[in-house]
C-alpha cells in the first residue's frame, strides 16, 4: 500500500512535518509494510519555509527582528539555490508570538516581516514569495512596508505608527523613501484565502476574533481597511477594495499589492510545482492530509480543498485528520475529500487538544489504516473466489 502524507501545520502547536511524522507512525501501526512518502507542504502560512526549504534544498536564514508588539524575535527565512527568498508572515508577526491575554490587532503590526524582506534584498534575491497565513496582525501591512521606507502620514503630516488603530488616521502614502532595489524584485504573496479587505467576508469580520478583537474593535478595523484602501487608490491607482485574497494577513495582500505591485498567487497553486503533486498523487493508493481545524475557510483556496480536487482528479482517496471540525464539510466532499476524521480523543479544551495532538493523530490514522487494509484483503479475498469459480466452469 503506497501511502502518501501531506500535513498542513497544527496552527500554534505542531508543525507540517511534526504532524506527517505523528500520521506515518499510526500508517505503520496499522500497516507495517506500507510505502510511505511524506511532503510537508503549507498553504502560505506556518510551514510553508519548511517545505520550500526541504523539496527544493534550499537554506535556513535567521535574524532578530521585531516581533508583532515591538518586542525582538528570532525568525527565520528560507534561501533557495536560485537565490529566491521564501519568507513565511507567521514567522516575525504570527499569532503564537503574542500571549492571548495580549492579543489586540489594533496594536500588532507586520513591521519584523519587512526587516525580513530587507534581509532578503540585502542577500540580492531577486524573487522574493512571502506567505501570508497565520498573522496576529491587521495593519493592512503597513508594517513591512514601513520597514521598507514607505511612511504614513495624518492629517496634519504627521508619521503614524504601523498598526491597524492607525488605518483609519492615514490621509497620505509617502513612497519617496522605499527601497528602490523593490523595483527589480519580483515579489509574490502566496495566499490561502480569497477573503475580500473589507466587508462581512473581510479580513476584520472573518480573522479578528481569533486575534483577540472584540466587535467594537472589528467594526474600527473594517471601516479602518476600508479608508485605507481608498488612499490606496489614490496614490497609485490601484483599487484593492474588492481584490480576492487581499484580506490575507489582515489586508497585506491588499497593502502590498496596491503600493508595490505585488503579486497574490495561490498557495497551494504554488507549492503544487514545487512539490510535483500532479505526478506524485496519482502514484499513491491513499493521501493522508490534514491541518489543526476544519471550518467554512478551508473550501475556499487552503491545503485540504486543493488537495482534494487533485486527488479526485486522480482517483485517488483522500482522508483528513484534524483537531477539531467546525461546521459542515459537505462543500470539502463535493470537492473531492473522501472522509473527515477528528483526532480529539473526545470533548476537551483547546489546551488538551493541543497535548494530545501528536497521539491522536497517531492512534487515528491507525485506525483508518487498518479500515483500508481490511478492505483491501476483502477486495482480494473476493477477487480470488470470483477466479476459482470462473476457473470451475465448463468450457
């Protein structure tokens, strides 16, 4: 049985790789013989360094930056062979960076994201793909461009400071002093949603709560991204209002696409020809994959949705482990995902589903790996009656 693992990260706890290692030994548990193959992969968010770094053999960078509340943070970037930077948002202004206590995307900024790109061009890549999944941020990244020279300026010209309070105070761009090494760079945002900036589907409505916003705080920050899109347009008349995917991070799609040209790619799109998946998945007899939770975000453009249409392109089953599933995954299915398994041994908070990630990931795909070698002894079991008995008839 060829068995092949693609794991998204656990957000906040285990990573891709953790998570495919956690899933290959519940595979072996269930089926010793197995062939297995794992490619951590990500859709743009945490992960998705790891996975450039490994398909294509690429290098880990490390720097101190700042950290999404100003505070230093070691974060690292991947350089590939081709001088390509790969650099994932989560890393310098991810959401496990701050304590939830603290958690306030009025007050985060992206600002250690953009140090990473200085880094980048300091290396003289000359593209640079920035994954855009897993931020505590909603400053429409004002942050990374801030660290890159742009300043944004009041009413009355004078600098705010890069972080969402501050949207709706920005009445000028100022991009006299951004790095003009900008302009030979092709710069690509790899992005997991098609989330609007603004609106009930925008990056404030949809992200905020998880990054500690109550609704008075997301109907400042919604209306914040929506000034700040028409300053956007104003400077370099680029509409990003209703761009698809420009809620990613908190608006940096939008931000960075609308001020430097930027280009929003899919990540799964993106790391599908780094990873070869249309020739790997067709060689396999079951995909695992799976991330920390199954909500209405994954059909639209992450890991699991993109995974499914290429293995039901295939004909290939495919099984999802996650912690935790919110709402229904009808839409995951009519894509192509064959079966949703919780690896939650049963009700439990979120800290004790966290601790128990590892196990449950293991002791459940044991569990649907001995389902499939049953079936398929059943499958054989039949082949060969259907054959006797064919070989018993008269000729």
């Amino acid at each position: 049985m060829r068995v092949l693992i693609i794991m998204d990260s656990f957000k906040g706890n285990i990573s891709s790789l953790e998570a495919s290692e956690a899933v290959a030994r519940g595979v072996r548990r269930g089926c010793p013989w197995a062939e297995i193959r794992i490619l951590p992969a990500a859709d743009g968010g945490e992960g998705t360094v790891d996975a450039f770094v490994r398909a294509l053999h690429g290098q880990i960078k490390s720097s101190i930056v700042s950290g999404p509340l100003g505070s230093p943070t070691t974060a690292v970037w991947g350089l590939m062979p081709d001088r390509s930077a790969v650099i994932e948002l989560a890393a310098a202004s991810g959401l496990p960076l701050v304590p939830r206590y603290q958690r306030n995307p009025e007050r985060t900024s992206t600002f250690g994201t953009g140090q990473q790109v200085l880094s980048a061009l300091d290396e003289g890549c000359p593209v640079i793909v920035i994954g855009l999944g897993g931020s505590a941020t909603n400053d429409g990244g004002m942050g990374i461009l801030s660290a890159l020279g742009a300043r944004f300026l009041d009413s009355a010209g004078r600098q705010l400071p890069p972080v969402g309070a501050s949207l709706s105070r920005v009445e000028k761009i100022d991009l006299a002093r951004l790095d003009p090494r900008l302009k030979k760079v092709k710069t690509v945002l790899a992005c997991d949603v098609k989330n609007p900036l603004c609106g009930p589907e925008g990056a404030a409505r949809v992200y905020g709560p998880q990054k500690g916003a109550t609704s008075e705080i997301i109907a400042r920050l919604d209306q914040g991204l929506a000034h700040f899109a028409g300053v956007i347009r104003r400077t370099t008349g680029r509409d990003v209002l209703r761009m698809s995917g420009g809620g990613a991070a908190g608006g940096a799609a939008a931000g960075l696409a609308g001020l430097t040209g930027a280009r929003l790619v899919s990540g799964i799109e993106l790391l599908s020809g780094i990873l070869r998946l249309d020739e790997e998945i067709p060689r396999a007899d079951v995909i695992f994959t799976g991330e920390g939770r199954i909500d209405s975000q994954t059909s639209q453009g992450k890991l699991i949705s993109g995974l499914a249409a290429r293995a039901r392109a295939a004909g290939v089953p495919i099984v999802a482990l996650v912690g935790s599933i919110r709402g229904p995954v009808a839409p995951l299915m009519s894509m192509g995902l064959t079966a949703v398994f919780s690896t939650a041994p049963g009700p439990c908070t979120t800290a004790q589903s966290f601790q128990s990630s590892r196990e449950g990931l293991e002791r459940t795909a044991s569990q649907v790996t001995r389902v499939i070698r049953g079936t398929l002894r059943l499958q054989n079991r039949r082949a060969v009656r259907r054959r006797r008995i064919y070989e018993k008839k008269p000729q």
